[in-house]
C-alpha cells in the first residue's frame, strides 16, 4: 500500500510530465493536496468519502467558496488519477454531490479620470529623476507596464510572463499565454501604449534578438508581480487619489469600460481570454448598475414638474 505523500508525490510527476501543467498550478495542486494529507495523518484517516466529507467541513469553516471550489477540484482531479491508475479500489467522489454557494460579488472597477491620474503622476516623474540612468529607466518601464495593463487587460501573471517574442511591436500585438497556457493575440491600438513600449525597450537595451521576459527589473530578471503592486501603489499614492488599485481592476475597468461603450462582448471575451462567455457576463452587471445609477441621476424626466392640483 503507498502512502499518501507517495501517491501525492506520482500525482504531481503525472501532472508535470504528462499533462505539461506550468510551475503556477504545479505549486497549487501541490499546497490543495499536501494539506489534505495533513488532514488525514492528523486525523487518522484514509482516503475514503466520509473523510473527503469531513474535510470539506473543514475548508468551509476556513475559506472562501472560490478557494474550497479550486482544493475541492484538485483533490477530484487526485482521486480520478489514483482510480485510473488503480491504487485506489473505488473513487470516494462517485455519488458525492457538493454544492457551491458563491457569494455574487461584482467585478471592482477604477473610472477613467483615476486611471488617468495615475498614469500622469508616472509621466511626471521623469523630469524630476536625474539621479541615475536607472532611475530614469525604471519610471519607463514602470509607464510601459501601466499602459500595457489597461491597453490589453492583460493578467499580472501573463504581463509578468511575457518574453521579449511575444511583443511584436511592428505588427502592434502581444501574444498572450493564460489559464490552461490557451494563447490569444491582443491588438495594442493606442500610439501612446506603443512609444511607451519603445522608449522602455530603448532604456534598458532590449532587442527582437534578445531572450528572456520582456519586463525585467535591475538585475536583469523577469519582474515580478509583487513589483508591478508595489509600482501601481506607488503612482495612486503620488497622484493623490484616495483608492486601493490592484493590477486585475485594470482588467476589469477595460471590459466594463468596452461594454459601456456598446463592444460586442464576444470581442471582449476574445480580448480578456475567456474560455466561457459566461465569465465575460458578468461585465454587464456591472454596466447595469451604471445605467441605474445614470437614469436615476441624470434622467430627462426628473426636470419635468407637474402641477398634479
């Protein structure tokens, strides 16, 4: 009989070597299932439904419904390999029925006037850089990465994962790889967004020929996610604009902002990278609750008096 970290430890080998998972859901399926196993040794359980019941119990008092939904997956993923494989005689998920209950939270969205402020307090900081070349070159990139989120709603993780290939800046695309490493093309429209790709290509001496990520910081490695927070923090905070930004609100505020302005949202799906229109749907409840609040305010009908006697 193997044990649970061996049959954990096959999983993950199946899952790199044979379904070419990337190191990001490698790390996750392996956090979902050492946990698990840690809640079986400490328990004193094996791997059966009852078990599997008593552990979902325990995400619930934990986690959020999107976190317990995603370590429910990996753990149903886990057992369908071990029955496949035949190192498990029955399947504790067969017959189990979970019901997720996600709370309906809407997409958290900038206006156009704060992604405006932000993006001059960047502009404005390279006439006052004169310290050093690198000073200089960093608020380059760090306007190129600001354009190029709210130009393509690119994911913090595929803008951080570009390499120097997947910007083809003769053509005005980036080649995208996202969730499931599906590929999309995005067109950059905006001559801004382009310049400011080039000056930053120029500033830290990247060429077509170049390998490696496209963002990199002064080492010469790729940049990280936990930068482009930090740099997003930073410019809000020069701006003067009292509000929390992460990198997905770029993302989210393109698509409602696209819809606003009437973009079939077959294209926005396209654009974002949507496996199912069903994610893209939720944008327009979001620019709903706009016209709502739009007809309540600045309806017509409101300056229209009557004498009712």
């Amino acid at each position: 009989m193997y044990s649970m970290d061996a049959l954990c430890q096959n999983y993950l080998e199946f899952c790199r070597y044979q379904k070419n998972l990337n190191d990001k859901s490698l790390k996750a399926y392996k956090i979902d299932l050492t946990q698990f196993s840690c809640f079986l040794a400490e328990n004193g359980g094996e791997l059966n439904k009852q078990h599997i019941s008593n552990y979902i119990s325990y995400l619930y008092k934990k986690y959020r419904p999107k976190t317990i939904k995603r370590k429910i997956a990996s753990l149903k993923a886990f057992c369908n390999f071990l029955e496949f494989d035949e190192l498990i005689d029955k399947n504790p998920f067969t017959k189990m029925k979970i019901r997720f209950k996600e709370p309906s939270l809407l997409p958290k969205t900038i206006s156009l006037s704060i992604i405006q402020a932000v993006l001059t307090a960047a502009y404005e900081e390279l006439p006052t850089i004169h310290k050093t070349k690198y000073s200089h070159s960093s608020i380059l990139r760090d306007i190129a990465v600001l354009e190029l989120l709210f130009a393509t709603g690119v994911r913090v993780s595929e803008l951080c994962s570009l390499t120097v290939s997947d910007v083809n800046m003769a053509e005005g695309f980036i080649k995208i790889y996202g969730k499931g490493s599906r590929e999309r093309i995005v067109q950059i429209g905006n001559e801004d967004v382009l310049l400011a790709l080039k000056n930053y290509k120029a500033a830290f001496s990247i060429t077509d020929n170049t390998a490696g990520f496209f963002f990199i910081n002064r080492l010469k490695n790729r940049l990280s996610e936990q930068s482009v927070r930090y740099m997003i923090n930073k410019y809000t905070s020069k701006s003067g604009m009292p509000v929390h930004i992460t990198p997905h609100m770029y993302r989210h505020s393109l698509a409602t902002l696209l819809l606003e302005e009437d973009v079939d949202i077959r294209y926005i799906q396209r654009i974002l990278g949507h496996s199912s229109i069903v994610t893209t749907q939720i944008y327009t409840h979001v620019t709903s609750n706009k016209q709502k609040s739009i007809l309540i305010t600045k309806h017509p009908r409101n300056k229209v008096v009557l004498n009712k006697g």
